[in-house]
C-alpha cells in the first residue's frame, strides 16, 4: 500500500462515525446516509494528494459531504422510485419519535441548501460563518435562510 493510501484509510477510519452522522442528520435515512458518505469518501479518495495538504481536513470533506447532499438531487438516479407508494414503516415505541418525525417532516418541506443550513447552525451547531464556508455563500445568506 502506498504512503498516501495509509494516511487516507487512517483518516476515513477515524472520521466515517462523523460522517455518518452528520450525514443522517441531512438525509434523515440511514441507508440514504450510508450511500452519501461512499459517494464523499470515494471522490475523496481520489482528490487524497491533494486533500491532505489542506489546513483543515475535517472541513474540506465535510464540505464535500454537504455539497454532495445538495446535489444529490439533480442525479437522474435519485429520481428513480421502486414503489408507487414507500412501504408502512414498522411502529417504534420511542420517547423521543414524535419530535423526530415533526422535524424531519419540517425540513423535508424546504429546499436542500436550506435544510443543509438547518442542520449545520442548529443540529451540529456550527458557527455561521462556518456554515457559509462549507456551502460557499455569504454568512447573511446563511442568516436568511
């Protein structure tokens, strides 16, 4: 294995329970979830040379991983729907469900970069002028939405 393969596959080792939940709180699916972060780490591995010269690691591929989330959409697979309607999902008997169904429902209901800046400044509590370095927009943008 190459010098640059080892630093990748120890830095995706350590960083994917991240990802992953940062990437469910965007999808709020975990199979959906799972796939975005392939998909990040995939291209991140074939961006790796230059990845790791970056400042900050962790903020360039969580910005892949957002960015990815925003335009999964405009992939013609994602348009592809197996049932006419989704199956009935299994009753969960959980305190919490009901505030979670309520807020995945909510942003369900706005736009992706919209959800995507929900879920960074409230859920992962990031800073705004962090979350406008990781969608590439103005903080003010950030605050509108």
């Amino acid at each position: 294995m190459a010098d640059g393969d080892e630093e990748y596959v120890e830095y995706v080792t350590a960083r994917i329970p991240a990802l992953r939940r940062l990437a469910c709180l965007l999808t709020g699916d975990g199979h959906r979830a799972d796939d975005l972060v392939q998909q990040t780490i995939t291209t991140l591995y074939v961006k790796w040379g230059r990845v790791r010269r970056a400042d900050d690691i962790d903020r360039y591929v969580r910005t892949m991983l957002v960015r990815t989330f925003i335009d999964e959409r405009r992939r013609a697979w994602s348009r592809v729907r197996l049932f006419a309607a989704p199956p009935e999902p299994a009753p969960v008997h959980d305190a919490g469900v009901e505030d979670r169904e309520v807020l995945r429902a909510a942003l369900a209901r706005v736009p992706r970069r919209q959800q995507a800046v929900l879920v960074l400044r409230f859920i992962c509590d990031l800073p705004v002028d962090e979350v406008a370095a990781l969608l590439g927009c103005s903080p003010g943008t950030v605050r509108n939405r």
